[in-house]
C-alpha cells in the first residue's frame, strides 16, 4: 500500500505513547508499509494497544476488501506483523527513521523523553511531537536537533480521520519539512502547514469555538439544543458545539483552555469558562441539550 517515494526515506518509525493516538498512528504507518516499533511505559497499555488495532484492522479490511476476505485478511497479517512494541524506548530510536511522540500533554514529561532519546538516535532521525496544545519549539528546546524537528498533530480517531497538521518550527530544514509532508501524504493523510502557533489550525478555531458556545448557554442567550441544532443546520457542522464538548472530553478543554490563558492572559478567546471548570470538577457529568437553561446532568 506504499504510494510515495517518502517511505524511502522513512521506513522505519518510533511511536512512544500506545494510548489512543499513539495506537492509532502505528496503525496507519504499519498499514502503508512502515516498520513500527509501538513504545510505552506500560506493557499493559501495549497489549491493550495491539488488541485495538487488530480490531481497528479488521474494519479497515472489512471497508477495503469487502469482496475480497482473502486480501483482507493478508492486509491485517502484514500491518500487523509490521509492528514491534517495546519499552526500551533507548533501543528502539537507535535505528529509526522518525519518532512521533504521543506520550501525555504534559511539557516536562515530553522535555525529558526528547532529552534522553537526543544522543541516542542517529544525526538523520526526525524528530515530531503530536501534541496537541503546547508549543512545538518549546518541546524541541532541549534537544540538539531543531531542524530536524516539527510537529505532527493527527485526529482521533487517527485511521478513520483524514487531516495531518504538519508543524514548522522556525529551524525546520526543507528537508525535514518535505519529509514530513511526502511522508503524512504516503500515509494516506491529506496535510496542512502552520507555523507554531497554540492549537494549531484545527483546535486554535475548535477550542475557542466550543468554550464561546458555553459562555452563550451561560449567559442564558440560548439552550444548548438551540445552540447545537443551530450549527448543524445554519452553519452545516455535523456536530453542535455543546455536543463537540461533551465528545471531547471537559478536562481536555479546560486544561487546554488553562495552559493558554496561562501563557497569554490577555487574549479572551482563551479565558476558561466557569461551567467548564464546574463540570470537571464533577467527573462523568455532561452538558446535556433537552433543557432550556443551562443543564448539566450525569451521563
Ligand atoms: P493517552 O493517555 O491515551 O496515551 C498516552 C500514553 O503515553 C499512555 O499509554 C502512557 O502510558 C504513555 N506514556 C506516558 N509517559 C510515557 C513515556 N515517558 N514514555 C512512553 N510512554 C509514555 O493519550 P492520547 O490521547 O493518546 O494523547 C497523546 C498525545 O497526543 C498528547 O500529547 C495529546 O495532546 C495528543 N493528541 C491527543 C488527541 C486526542 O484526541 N486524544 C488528538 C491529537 C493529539
């Protein structure tokens, strides 16, 4: 399923992080022919991981091949026999073409992961984080490769989802950079650029988008019904804002929204919102769309 001259360049890939994307971009590279060592701390959440994309393949095959069970099943076998998956994060990068890291969103953990991986893979290997709200040149900051770093920030769920936000820093090479492109296009990904700014393209618009939608309910403007029947049908979203939030996950917002209000205090478009902070607070609580007011129910 190779289809680009990338996958001579890059042939084998390091992803650290096995949770729900780390999982899902094994997948993907495993099945457009990549070599894929899957690292995480936990050999547990490795397993875990590799029951999922068993899983995940199935349904790509079913789509792909649906009159074909045959090809199906050899799609599986091969992606899957294409992935190894370790915790020896120090012996996987020593012969890896790129490492996507997509371990948690926490700077000081990904800081020490690039850190002790630095003079460990070859001078060639690129570097890419997946996050999805810190600043890519403050995650390159401790490492001594900075043009050969940049951002690769995919949507879950990763094998189903057709966007790659590709991610320059100002000391990416064009090489680096061309790599990264050719390489998210072999995967069947159709790729963006953007410079290294918060949230990127996608969350910089989604994020601010949904906490602007809770401070309309909090306000008592609209409902929540009103509010999501009235961007899925005059704005032609397929999903409400409020809707979007709850899929999304309240703590994910609100500690984006945090992180940025942190770092940019003046810029009201990142100004946590108070109902966000109250439904975190209250675990397995949603904002739910029948009521007219605003209405927070467990799920
Ligand atoms: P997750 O919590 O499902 O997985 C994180 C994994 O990293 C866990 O399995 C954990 O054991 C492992 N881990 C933690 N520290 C490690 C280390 N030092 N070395 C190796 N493994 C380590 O998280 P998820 O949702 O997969 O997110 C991962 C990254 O991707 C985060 O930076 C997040 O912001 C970003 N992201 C998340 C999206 C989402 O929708 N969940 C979308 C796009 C990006």
């Amino acid at each position: 399923m190779a289809t680009s001259s990338s996958l001579n360049a890059i042939k084998h890939i390091t992803v650290v992080g096995g949770g729900l994307m780390g999982s899902g971009i094994a997948q993907v590279a495993a099945q457009s022919g990549n070599r894929v060592t899957l690292v995480d701390i936990s050999p547990d959440v490795l397993k875990k991981s590799q029951d999922s994309i068993q899983k995940s393949l199935g349904r790509v095959a079913k789509k792909l091949y649906k009159d074909n069970p045959t090809e199906g099943e050899k799609l599986v076998k091969t992606a899957l026999a294409s992935i190894e998956v370790s915790t020896d994060l120090q012996a996987a990068v020593k012969t890896t073409d790129l490492v996507i890291e997509a371990i948690v969103e926490n700077l000081e953990a990904k800081h020490k992961l690039f850190a002790s991986i630095d003079d460990v893979a070859p001078a060639s290997t690129i570097f890419a984080s997946n996050t999805s709200s810190l600043s890519i040149g403050e995650i390159a900051s401790v490492t001594k490769r900075k043009d050969r770093f940049g951002g690769l920030h995919f949507f879950n769920p990763v094998p189903v989802m057709k966007l790659l936000e590709v991610i320059r820093i100002p000391e990416t090479s064009d090489e680096t950079y061309n790599t990264l492109m050719e390489w998210g296009k072999a995967i069947g990904k159709t790729c963006i650029t953007c410079k290294d700014t918060p949230g990127f393209v996608v969350n910089r618009l989604l994020v601010p988008y949904m906490s602007e939608a809770v401070r309309l309910l909090e306000r008592g403007d609209a409902s929540a019904r009103d509010i999501d029947i009235a961007m899925k049908l005059g704005a032609g979203y397929p999903m409400g804002p409020i809707e979007l939030a709850d899929y999304v996950g309240h703590d994910t917002t609100k500690s984006i929204l945090d992180g940025w209000h942190k770092k940019f205090p003046d810029n009201p478009v990142f100004k946590p919102t108070e109902t966000l902070n109250k439904l975190v607070k209250e675990e397995n609580w949603v904002l739910k769309q029948e009521k007219d007011s605003i209405s927070i129910t467990s799920s």
